[in-house]
C-alpha cells in the first residue's frame, strides 16, 4: 500500500550509514524528483513508519526542502520484528529520524563493523 507521509516521521532501522553508499547516491548527481521518484520501502510497528530498506536515498531527501514522501508499506515481511528491534536501537542512541543520520556517517570498513554488531542474530538469520 503507498501512501504519502511525512518525511519527519520516519524512523529508520538503520543506526549507521555508509559514506560510500552516501556518496554513490551524490554522484549520479540526483536532484529531489530522483531521491523520490519510486516509493520507500517501510513497516508499520507501534503506530510507528519504520524505513526497511534505501536508507541512504531517504537520508539524502531529508537533506533537502522535500517535506513529503511516498512509502510503500509492506505488510508481511520476513523478520519485521527484527526491524522493530532496530529502530529501538537506533531511538536509544538518539536516531529518531532520518536526519539524525547526519552524525551516523561511517567509512565502509567501519559502517560493516557497526552494522554486524548492531543486532547480530537479524544478520546471522537466527
């Protein structure tokens, strides 16, 4: 289902963002229409939009004067709780929306590590 939403509302489940997927995105050399041209993947959990997926396109858009996106909401994902869990994580360390990802920037080497360690049993599968 697609819906239109605020971008401030989103939570993302991602605690950490790769400067080189940052990047990759700012060399195609986008402008808005193309950060928001197809629809953010996301769940509902606790009354909450949580962003499942395209972390660094969604960031890149709220760097910007966008103030509305699209989200596609998937309603049967494999392992939603586990995406729960992650947007918990990130709201513990101050991660509430996608600007907060701002000061989340990493190196590649360094994005691995964090995200491995964030919540190891999502990544394992288990």
């Amino acid at each position: 289902m697609i819906r239109t939403v605020e971008i401030e509302s989103i939570q993302p489940s991602a605690l950490y963002l790769n400067q080189k997927d940052v990047g990759e995105w700012l060399m195609k050399g986008v402008n808005e229409d193309g950060l928001t041209e197809k629809p953010f993947p996301a769940i509902i959990a606790d009354k909450q939009i949580i962003l499942i997926d395209d972390h660094p396109r969604a960031f890149l858009a709220s760097q910007t004067a966008i103030r509305y996106i699209q989200i596609d909401i998937h309603k049967e994902v494999e392992n939603a709780g586990g995406y729960g869990e992650m947007a918990e994580k990130c709201r513990e360390n101050g991660v509430t929306k996608l600007t907060d990802l701002t000061k989340q920037l990493l190196s590649p080497k360094d994005y691995q590590r964090g995200r491995q360690s964030e919540i190891p049993a999502f990544f394992s599968g288990s």
